[in-house]
C-alpha cells in the first residue's frame, strides 16, 4: 500500500493537509499521479484523511495541489 501527503490550497485561501492511500498501488509515485488525474476531472472526489477524520475532497474547491516528499504534520 502508498501513500501521499497531500498539502492543498482551497480557493477561499485555506490549506488543508490529507492523506491519500491506494491499498493495490505500492509506487508513491502513482498515487499522487492518480490524485491529481482525479482532481482535475469536473467530477472529480478525492476521499482521504485528515488525521483520523473522513475528508471528500472536490477538485473544483481547490486552487493549488503540493505533494509532500516526506509528509506534512497532520
């Protein structure tokens, strides 16, 4: 299983850092390209976490993406 640490700016200007897992992918690699593919579709949800809370993440809410190399403080 991978995953990434995802910083995202939300166009009201918060940030939010989540956790994205794909349990079948093991390249990190992978995942945060299948994270940004998800996000720039119109209909694109992203479900990740954000400590130990649910989050749906909608591709049209956010302005800006960063993939943490070694992982925000969540």
């Amino acid at each position: 299983m991978a995953a990434v640490i995802l910083r995202v700016r939300l166009i009201g200007g918060d940030r939010l850092d989540v956790t994205y897992e794909e349990p079948e992918t093991v390249d990190p690699a992978q995942v945060a390209e299948h994270a940004l593919t998800t996000l720039a579709e119109d209909s694109g949800v992203l479900r990740s976490r954000h400590g130990d809370r649910l989050v749906a993440l909608y591709g049209r809410g956010v302005a800006a993406l960063e993939v943490a190399p070694r992982g925000a403080v969540l």
